[in-house]
C-alpha cells in the first residue's frame, strides 16, 4: 500500500541514493517485517543477536515459527556463537 507521500519520498530516496527502486514503511517493524518475510520461505533458519528490539525478538520467536521460519540467537559479542548457530539452511545473518 502507498499514497503520494510514501511514493514521493520514495522516489527522492531512490534519487539520492542512485538507487533502482525504494519503499517506504509507516514504522520499523513494518520493514523488518516486510523484508524478512521477502527473503524467507517455510523451512529456512536465520541467526539474530539476542539483542534486539523486543517486537522483532517476538516476531522471530513467537511468529516465524508458525510459518515455519526458525531462530537461532547469538551473542553479539561473541562471534563464534554466531557461527556455531548457522545451520545447512540458515538463509540470513
């Protein structure tokens, strides 16, 4: 959904930074939202730092499982962790 706001600033956005197109979202859990359900299909695993927003740590534990979407969170400070959660069909870090 759009409205002649969101496509004009859209449009500036993809202007300035050269690029082929933009969206625009009315709040952040709107993109995340919409960019991880773009990139993820049933059966795929990501890894996230446990320490994140709590809408997205919901919408990654409570939501993606019923689409069949697993998590795996990592501590951010500890890089091997994050390579120690990626599994044969993790999709994103």
């Amino acid at each position: 959904m759009s409205s002649v706001n969101s496509d004009a600033v859209a449009q500036k956005l993809m202007a300035l930074e050269g690029g082929e197109d933009a969206e625009t979202f009315s709040s952040g859990m709107g993109a995340i939202s919409a960019t991880l359900m773009a990139l993820l299909n049933q059966g795929d695993h990501m890894v996230a730092s446990a320490d994140i927003y709590g809408g997205t740590y919901g919408l990654l534990t409570e939501e993606f499982p019923r689409f069949g979407i697993s998590t795996t969170m990592a501590d951010m400070r500890d890089p091997a962790s994050y390579e120690a959660a990626i599994q044969e069909n993790t999709k994103l870090l």
